[in-house]
C-alpha cells in the first residue's frame, strides 16, 4: 500500500468514525428530550430508559451507545 493509499485509508477512518459520534449525539440528544418529558421535568425521577428506548425505535446496541455517551459527557449515571 503507497503512502498516499495509507492516508487516504485513515482519513476515510477518521470521517466514518467523525459520523458515527454525531449519529449518537443527535440520539443522545433526543433520549435527554424524551427523558425530560417522561419526568415531566423533575429531577431525580426514574425514567424506564427501555421504554424511551423502544419509543425512538432504538436497538440494545443503540441505547448502550446513548448511554455510554450521556455518562462519559456527565449528562447521567443511568447505564
């Protein structure tokens, strides 16, 4: 593989993965809107995160995502 192959490789790297991190945030951020409303906006109120989950037509896999994201941001403790 040329040079030029190689960064032309790990450029294509690096916009897949740029992608995938604003797929999950847009998620992410449609999960917090859900919760909110679920919660009617109060604090400390259990949500059933499987239900908004399933309401958003997100999969387990998804979900994890969205979750492991909104932890990592300080968003929730909810995994």
């Amino acid at each position: 593989m040329s040079e030029d192959e190689l960064r032309k490789k790990i450029e294509d790297i690096k916009r897949g993965k740029e992608e995938r991190v604003k797929g999950v945030e847009r998620k992410a951020d449609e999960f917090l809107k859900r919760s909110y409303i679920a919660a009617d906006g109060e604090l400390g109120e259990h949500i059933d995160k499987n239900k908004i989950a399933q309401e958003l037509g997100y999969d387990h896999h998804t979900l994890n995502d969205v979750l492991d994201y909104l932890e990592s941001k300080g968003f929730t403790s909810c995994s």
